[in-house]
C-alpha cells in the first residue's frame, strides 16, 4: 500500500493507487486486461488525452478503443512511477505522477499524468487521465 499520498488517509484509496499502478504495468506490457477495465469508469462522461493521440470523444467505450490501440504499440514494456500528489475532496479525487515505461531496444517514455477519480458505487474509479509526453 501506498502511504506517500497527500490526504491518501483512506485505505481504500491506497489500494485503488496500487491498482491504477498495476493497470499501467499492463499497459507497458501491451494489456488492457481486468484490472484496467475495473479501474476505469463506465460511465458516458468519462475522458482520456492519451500520449499517443489527441481528444478523444467521451464514454468508456471510446476510451477503451482509444486504450487498446496505444497498448498494441507498448509492448515488453517496464513501468514505474513517482508520485507527486493526489488528493480527495468529497466524491472526487486526483493523482499527479510521473510516469517511466521502457521498452525494448532502450526506447523509453516519460509521461506526466493527471488522473481525475471519482468514487462510484463500485469504489474509486478514473473519469480521465491526460498523459503528456516529457521532452
């Protein structure tokens, strides 16, 4: 469990972190798979401005598309990250990090992420991530 999160004082909130860490370990590995899907919300207003493309239209079903097409070019990929800061207000919830994916032949990416949460029904879940590539 994560304890380095500012205002990270729900242990459901640490365990959420871990899962959005572990969905991008996927990610680097070319997977979209269970955890990601579960990490995600559903709903119709949900975002991403991805690394590997422009706006994409609202809804999960976009996002996802949008997902498993940059997965197809991650792959064999190693992960990590540094926390900057999330915090929690209410029913929403935001992680700053940056994030550092190798992949083979030494190619390597670093991207700084926004993550905008919101706590579901289901538990805490992403309504958008913007990744943007750092030079």
């Amino acid at each position: 469990m994560i304890k380095n999160h500012i205002n990270a004082d729900s242990e459901e909130w640490c365990k959420f972190i871990d899962m959005v860490q572990a969905s991008n370990a996927e990610f680097a590995r070319g997977i979209i798979g269970d955890i990601t899907k579960t990490v995600w919300s559903h709903s119709n207003d949900v975002t991403i401005f991805g690394g590997y493309g422009g706006f994409v239209e609202p809804g999960w079903n976009n996002v996802k598309n949008r997902l498993m097409e940059a997965a197809k070019k991650a792959i064999n990929g190693v992960y990590s990250y540094k926390p900057i800061k999330s915090s929690i207000t209410g029913d929403l919830a935001y992680i700053l990090q940056t994030e550092n994916y190798v992949f083979p032949e030494n190619r390597v990416i670093n991207i700084r992420a926004t993550i905008v949460c919101r706590k579901e029904s289901n538990g805490w879940k992403i309504i958008h991530r913007h990744g943007e590539i750092i030079k």
